[in-house]
C-alpha cells in the first residue's frame, strides 16, 4: 500500500478519491456560478479538466520511499531501504507523473495552461525550499520510476514513464503579471480547499436545500407577518449588482444582506465577534437557516456555550469554508490581499461567493484599506460585493470609483428624528451629579474613550450615590476574563430590556456589538463615525419625545485622542458638531457629516489620509509569496495584545489547566480549552509585559500568559498604576 496519511491510516488512493468526490459536490453546488466567472482563456470543460488533473496527481510524489518510511515509522511498520533522505516535499515531485500527451491534446497546445497545472501541483503545500533540480532528477530516476509498477496497480494508471522537464516549469512563480493569473488563482485555490477537507474527511461544501433569500423572505412575511421593507425589495432586485447601502438602524439591514446573497455562498463580515456571534444564532434559530458558519478566533467556544450539540462539526466545517453562509471577521479571510504562500484558498472561494462588509467605517485606515483593496481584487475574478453602513466615508467610494469598480449606491434613512444634542465644554467628570439624578428615573448610558476613564468614573459615580439609596451602577469594557465579560454583556441587555432605571458605564465597544437602548447617552467626544454609532444606542428606534436633550457630549480632558482617535479627525469631528449643538441631529445629518469630514479635500495633510494611502500602495507593490499566512494575521490584526489569565484566577481554576494538558479525547479536549478560554483576557502587550509572570507551562496552554494583578468581576483587571500608560488602551 501506498500511504497518503497516518493518522488515521489512508492510502493515497483513497485520499485522492476523497478530493474527486469533493469536486464532484463543488460542481454540483457551485459549479454554475463558478462557470460564470472563468476567465476567457479557457472553456469551462477545459477549466474542469485542469481542476481534475491537479486534483488527481497533487499527491503522486508521496510514493517517494523517504516519505512513506515517516509514515510507516508512525504506524509501527517495517521501513524501506532507501540512501536518500525525506527532503523534497512530495509536490515537487508529483507532476513527473502527469500525462503531458494527453494534457497538450484537451488544452490546445498551450503551455502556459500546463504550467499552470504544474505549479498548482508542486505548491499546493507551500515551503520556503528552492527545488533543486539535479536532486529532483535523481529521486524521479533512482526512487519512483522503480515503483512505476506498482505506482500504476495502487492508481488505477498506465503511466509508462516520468517527466523530467517539468522542472522548468516550476522556477518563476505564476503571480499577477502572468496572463492567466486568475485561472491560476482559481485552480490552485480549489485544489487547497479539495485537499484540505479531503484530508479533514469533511464535505468541501455542505449541501443547503434553500436559499438565504426564500428563507429569509419566508420568515419576514409568514414569521413576523409583514412586507418586504424597501431597503429589502431592493436588495433583492439588485442581486446581481455591487452595492453600497447606507442605511439607519432599525431600517432592516441584516435582512436585506441575506435577500442580496441569494442563491449564492456568502460571507458576511462585521468589525467586533460578539455581533457575529448574535447574528449567527439570529440567523440559526430565528429565521431558521440551517448551514451558517461562525468563523472567528473564539468562535468554537461561543458554539459550545450556546449548547449547539454538534458545535465542534459546526466549527470545523466553518474552518472548512464548507456553509453556506459565513459569518466572520475580516481578519479570517481578508488577509489574502497580502498575497501569503497559500492566499489563492480563500481568494478563489471569494471569487464564487457573495461578500457582504458590514460598518466598514468601524476600521481602521490600514485596516479599511486591506478591505477595499480585497473588494477590489474580488471584482478582478468577477466577485460580487455589498457594503452596508450607516455612514460611508467618501475617500473609501472615490477609490472605488478611480478604479473603475462598478457599483450601486442607495440610500435608505429613517425619518425619525431620535437625537436632541447638547456640547458641554467640559469633562464628564464635572457632570457627575448630572449622571446621577437622571438615572433614578431613567436608563443611563455613559461611554468613555479609554478603560481607565471607565473605571474612573464608575468609582466617583459609586462614591457619590448615598449608601442604600440606590446602587444600579455597573461598569462594561474589555479587560474583563471572557467569562465575566459575557456575564456582563448579557446583563447590559436584559437591564435595556427591563423597566429598570440605572446606569451603564463602558467603552466603544458597546457602539457596534450590543442591541441594546438607553434613554440618556453621557459621552466623551470621539470622531463622528465613533460618536454616531454611540448614538444608536439611545432611543434606538423611537421619536425624540422630550423637551430636553438626551445626548450629552463633553469635550474637556477627553481621553484617548492623539492614541484611540486621530488627533485631526477629532478636531474636524467637534468642528462639524458644533453646528448641531442644541438641536436635533437627523439621520441625513450624520450621513452628510460623515461624507464631508472623510473627503479628500478635509483630511489632506493627516495621518488618517497618509496611512491609508500608504498601505493601498503597500498592497499594490507587494512581492507575492513573501509571507506566511501567520505573520501577515498578525499584521493584519494589528495585534498588540497576548492573552492573559489574573493569577488569582490561575490558583483557583489550575485544576483545569492540569486536565487540559493531560486530556487525549479531541471533543473533550475542546470542550476543556473552551473553559480555559473563558478565564483569559486579551491586554495590551505595551502594559501586560510589566507584569506577566511567566507563560503556561505545557505545549497546549503556552500562549497564555500569567498576569500579576488585581482582579474582580465588578472592576476587572486592575494594575498597580506607573505612569499613564495604562490610559491609552482604548476598549
């Protein structure tokens, strides 16, 4: 037998028709659409011959002796001699076995098609290893042509001989300049997505019966017994179109992204997991459609807390990219504009699917810029795009447009006027008693830019409430453990939902990520697109019906500006305000607000401008394959924070720890890490390392760090203060 895996056992025949079985459901769920996107140097039977090739001889070079003794050593049997050592990965040596005859015969001669093939054979696993011809060579003659026979009885094949030229083929990689760049995306990246579930015996796609616009239709008219809003008819009626849609909250957004999707496979982003979380489970049980995928870096601990009993299927499949709709951050599948060794996976997936962007002006400008190059290169490969927001930053259309990308864009704003304004010229802090006396009858929401302002707050608002008369004051930001913070985030809903009165205290993260509706909003300034998704959580969906405002802006000692919000942006943002002080703000005014601060004209000269430029022409002038997809995650995310466990939490849950690193059961295994998860907390890297301790011991739990500090559920993280540093962390 010739062994393509070890654990569990499987021959490469076996694997092989596993991939063809895959290809055979892609065409069958997705085979039209992907058709319908093929670039025209190929015929659709030629695409579909290519894509079988590859699939059929991606792993033909796992005959090679040294790679089947790794395996036999694994599973306890007899090795092979051989004077040669495992060091040429198998797909460098798998295309010698394809039929270059009968390829030049389907593909009309063209050699540039059958260097295709070639190279999304050898780099289907990538390396950072130059081939070495003359030792490629060797290996073909000494090792596999010998085992020709019995190569061809495992197979099912009559190859006579092994090609050598091949090798030529494989010096320059195929990359944007080549004239059939995109087909190559194409056939690469379904040939990873084919070897990948084939290898996890997982199903490419996973079957959906219906389509998200019927279901979705379905629950809107039977379920809650109304029409189509017009933000949804039109979204339906203009599926086949790039769109971009700025729209109110309330106004029925969500449903309208699914009515665009369609038929079609879709993933739909949004900037913060627990809004994606709530959606999925929106989606699942309440308008009832099935195969939705939750991908995010926490998202299998979400699944199991839920109780979904079929959690870890449902997380592997999302890994997969196999449902049919996925919800997921943009950090999951954007990062393929960076163009790492393996990026086609996700490119081509994106090129047949719909991609719905949802609050693109949440990001940041380097972050955004990734986003919008990514829908750019999608509409390359003839993908289609939504954009969906409540305020579109004109910098972000006006590139589109130079580019010459093609879109719709409508505009679909309530009519309720929800917001009374008033600016104080000075701190938060001095309007305590403000606070105070509003929420004895009221619910009261008051957001701060930096953890440390919160907490400040919180313990003057605590200080100032006579004892026993009222105590309803509850603190919300990010340095609390995951499991306190979703303790919390439940409770900041339940409260909005209750005839309580009280007050809230937390940060932007609040903005974004919870449905929840306060009477009274007491804010910092932050930067209009910040300060209007703040808005929405006061009188979410009702008319302004007091004599009074109720949004309350301060902006003296303002934390976090020049860090957590661009000094500029900040500035202009007041300036803009300032003529609605006093007064109602209107839907159309946000919207117009936001369009003139985010033009060319007002941010020349700022840094908001200079990055996102800068990183537009850093993605333009990338070197492709430079990276693995680690480093560039990283990048993407910006990532300045490592995960930490409170040391008192330690002590008291090491139990856990101890378990999880002995536990050998995969389900159980996850279900342990998955509480493990729930007592960590992402901290700035900048402040954690003056105080961690050490990192977990055992490979399993050695990217959590201990962390010495002070920790409860009504504060979280607590650090001895040095400095101000501590002031900067934003969430």
């Amino acid at each position: 037998m010739i062994y393509a895996k070890s654990n569990p056992q499987e021959s490469m025949y076996e694997h092989t028709q596993k991939l063809l079985e895959n290809l055979e459901i892609l065409k069958t769920m997705y085979g039209s659409r992907i058709e319908n996107i093929l670039p025209n140097v190929v015929n659709k039977e030629q695409f579909w011959y290519c894509v079988c090739i590859t699939a059929f001889y991606h792993d033909f070079g796992k005959a090679f002796t040294p790679f089947q003794n790794v395996i036999r050593e694994m599973i306890g049997q007899e090795k092979s001699y051989s004077s040669f050592k495992n060091d040429i990965p198998h797909g460098y040596l798998s295309p010698a076995f394809l039929p270059f005859e009968e390829m030049s015969h389907y593909l009309s001669d063209d050699n540039e098609l059958v260097k295709i093939i070639i190279q999304a054979i050898a780099f289907h696993h990538e390396r950072n290893i130059i081939p070495d011809k003359g030792h490629i060579i060797e290996v073909i003659s000494k090792d596999l042509e010998p085992q020709l026979s019995e190569i061809n009885k495992h197979m099912g094949t009559n190859i006579q001989k092994l090609d050598k030229f091949y090798l030529n083929d494989m010096t320059n990689r195929i990359t944007q300049s080549h004239k059939y760049y995109h087909l190559y995306v194409l056939i690469k990246g379904i040939l990873h997505r084919l070897d990948h579930a084939s290898s996890a015996h997982a199903e490419v796609e996973v079957y959906s019966k219906e389509a998200l616009n019927e279901v979705t239709e379905k629950h809107i008219t039977l379920n809650l017994n109304s029409n189509l809003r017009d933000v949804q008819t039109y979204a339906r009626d203009n599926s086949h179109k790039n769109l971009i849609i700025v729209a109110s909250t309330g106004i029925g957004k969500t449903e309208a992204a699914l009515m665009w999707a369609g038929e079609d496979k879709t993933f739909f982003t949004l900037p913060l997991r627990v809004s994606l979380n709530s959606l999925y489970s929106r989606v699942k049980e309440t308008i009832n459609f099935d195969e939705v995928g939750l991908l995010h870096s926490t998202a299998l601990d979400y699944l199991a807390d839920k109780g979904y009993e079929d959690s870890l299927i449902i997380y592997e499949q999302s890994k997969h990219l196999a449902k049919k709709l996925n919800f997921t951050t943009v950090d999951q599948i954007f990062p393929f504009v960076f163009k790492y060794l393996g990026y086609e996976k996700i490119y081509a997936t994106l090129a047949y699917s719909k991609i719905i962007v949802d609050e693109i002006q949440a990001y940041s400008p380097s972050m955004a810029a990734s986003i919008i190059k990514g829908l750019e290169m999608i509409y390359e490969l003839n993908g289609k795009f939504l954009i969906m927001t409540a305020t579109f930053p004109r910098i972000y259309k006006d590139y589109l447009i130079q580019k010459e990308i093609p879109f719709e864009e409508k505009q679909f704003l309530s009519t309720l006027e929800r917001h009374f304004v008033t600016i104080k010229e000075k701190s938060i802090l001095d309007d305590v008693d403000q606070i105070i006396k509003k929420s004895k009858e009221s619910k009261v929401l008051v957001l701060a830019n930096t953890v440390a302002k919160t907490i400040e707050i919180y313990n003057i608002l605590k200080s100032n409430i006579p004892r026993g008369v009222y105590k309803n004051v509850n603190l919300l930001h990010s340095l609390f453990i995951q499991r306190d913070r979703a303790q919390k985030e439940k409770d900041i809903q339940a409260f909005s939902k209750s005839d309580e009165a009280g007050i809230w205290i937390s940060t932007q993260i609040v903005e974004a990520s919870l449905d929840v509706d306060f009477d009274y909003l007491f804010t910092e300034m932050s930067t209009l697109d910040s300060l209007f998704q703040r808005f929405g959580r006061c009188y979410r969906n009702r008319q302004f019906d007091l004599n009074h405002p109720n949004v309350y802006i301060y902006t003296k000692n303002v934390s976090g500006v020049g860090y957590v919000y661009n000094k500029d942006i900040w500035n202009f943002s007041l300036n803009y305000l300032r003529d609605y002080d006093n007064k109602i703000v209107t839907e159309s005014d946000k919207v117009q607000m936001v369009d003139q601060l985010y033009s060319e004209n007002q941010l020349k000269g700022t840094k908001f401008l200079e990055e996102f430029r800068n990183s537009l022409n850093f993605l333009d002038n990338i070197i492709d394959y430079d990276l693995r997809k680690e480093e560039v995650q990283k990048i993407f995310r910006d990532i300045n924070t490592v995960t930490c466990i409170p040391e008192d939490i330690y002590n008291k849950n090491k139990f856990l720890f101890d378990l999880c690193e002995k536990e050998k059961d995969k389900n159980s295994l996850a279900k342990l890490y998955s509480e493990v998860r729930k007592l960590t907390v992402d901290v700035p890297l900048y402040k954690a390392k003056e105080h961690i301790l050490c990192r977990l011991n055992g490979y399993r739990l050695n990217n959590i760090h201990l962390l010495k500090c002070d920790y409860n559920d009504e504060q979280g993280i607590i650090f001895s203060q040095k400095g101000d540093d501590f002031d900067r962390y934003i969430l």
